[in-house]
C-alpha cells in the first residue's frame, strides 16, 4: 500500500496523461478511495497498538504505530502515538521529534502537547514545560484544564516558584477535587516550605485516593521521613514496611527497605 504522498504524486500524474473529463473524474474517484482505504488502515493498526501500549507491550506498539505510518504519515494520532511508544521506551528525543510533528500537523490536538509538557518536565525541561502547559491552560477548549494546570504547578515548583505553584495547583483542585498529581505536587511544596504536618495532611489525602502502588509506596516513604524528623520512628517504620510490600522491586520500596536497614 501506498503512502498518502506517493497516492498523491500518482494523481498528479494521472491528471496529467487524462485526455478527456471522463478519464479525470475516475482518476479523482480512484485517488480518493485510495486515500480513504490507507486511513481505514492506518486507524485499524493505531487501535492494535493502542491496546498493546495499554498492556505494556511496548515493542510491539511501536510495530504498529509504525505500519500506521506507512499507511498515513499526514495523521497526527499516528504521529502521536509513536512519540507515546518511543517515550515509554526511553527514547525520548525520537519521542520528542514526533510529539512535534503532531502538533505541527494539527496545532489543537491537546493530548499531543500534553503529552509533549510531560517529556519535557521529566528532561527537566521545566520552563519550556510551562509554555506548553499555558498554551493549554489558554484555550479554552482543553477539556482537561487540571491537567495542564498541575503540571505548570509542578515545573514552578521544581523552579522554586512557590507562589505560583500553589496558585496553579490550588487551581487544578478546584476543578478536580480527586486529582492526586496536583495533591502529591502541593504536599511537596509544603515540605519545602517547611510544613509537616499540611504535608502528611496531603499525602494521607494521596492515599486514600489509591492512584496506584508506584505512588502510594512515593507517599508512604515521605510520609515516614517526616515521622522521622518529628521523633516518631515507630510510625516511620510502619510506612516504610508498607511501601516495600507495595513496590518491593521499584524505586520507592528499594528506598524503604535501605532506610529500613539505618533504623534497624
């Protein structure tokens, strides 16, 4: 099957050898059915490797994503969705490359800048981040406003900008009570503002909205720090427990378990 480019570059040649009316209508009628057979392609793979990256299958998302391509280059979702499947498999500046070409294509299309602030809060990137996060928080058509407006928070606050970090996250609570990234982001700024007591307010309040054991074992391992500098080690050992029996192989239950060992 052809590219959407090379369809089109057989049109052109096709309107250029027709003779008559006739002969030019079929050759439209053929091109656009054409173009309408590679999209229908291209939508069927995007949607397998949708539901392998779902599952963790990288690799094999990445397969599809990339006969998607080849079916429909010009499709920002196909663009959008390589850079999801280059990210979550560390290759972040291919990533980068296609999360680009996706909003090129089509400069509305949220998820796609989203997805693009995300990289580049993980790169540190933070004051470019906040851009994007403001293109977003500007228009208002983004369905998703806490989104963004968490993420802005967190790169203020990795920036030191405490005022505004907890005026944009405040501003994503207040659209969406539940939203434990922007609760996990407020209590670290109540910890650098020396504030233990709201932090554990907050951090408890992450943990009861149970948004996954990778961040709960997080919360947990915080929560036990604080105990910690306030003289309550039995407390801290309790949390620290916890968080290695929720992640006993990922980084915040490795972390627990060294801490674990000190207390010992």
């Amino acid at each position: 099957m052809q590219s959407r480019q090379q369809l089109l570059a057989t049109f052109v040649s096709l309107i250029s050898l027709a003779s008559a009316p006739f002969q030019t209508g079929c050759a439209t009628t053929a091109e656009q059915e054409a173009l309408k057979q590679a999209g229908r392609q291209a939508k069927a793979h995007l949607a397998i490797g949708a539901d392998h990256l779902k599952e963790g299958r990288n690799a094999l998302a990445l397969r599809e994503f990339l006969v998607a391509e080849r079916y429909d280059p010009l499709d920002p979702e196909v663009q959008n969705a390589l850079g999801e499947a280059y990210f979550a498999q560390g290759k972040r500046a291919q990533s980068e490359l296609n999360y680009r070409r996706a909003i090129e294509l089509d400069p509305d299309y949220h998820d796609a800048r989203l997805s693009f602030a995300v990289l580049q809060i993980v790169e540190q990137r933070y004051a470019e981040a906040a851009a994007e996060c403001k293109k977003l928080i500007d228009d208002p058509t983004f369905p998703g406003p806490w989104r963004a407006l968490a993420n802005l928070g967190f790169a203020e606050l990795q920036q030191g900008q405490l005022v505004e970090a907890r005026k944009h996250l405040d501003q994503a609570l207040e659209y969406r009570k539940d939203y434990w990234p922007a609760t996990l982001s407020l209590a670290q700024l109540e910890l650098k503002e020396g504030h233990r007591l709201e932090a554990i307010t907050l951090l408890r309040e992450v943990l009861e909205l149970e948004p996954g054991a990778g961040v709960e074992a997080q919360a947990n391992y915080q929560i036990a720090e604080i105990y910690i500098s306030l003289g309550q080690r039995e407390q801290a050992v309790a949390h620290l427990s916890t968080a290695v029996a929720q992640t006993p192989d990922g980084l915040w239950g490795r972390r627990s378990e060294e801490y674990l060992k000190l207390l010992r």
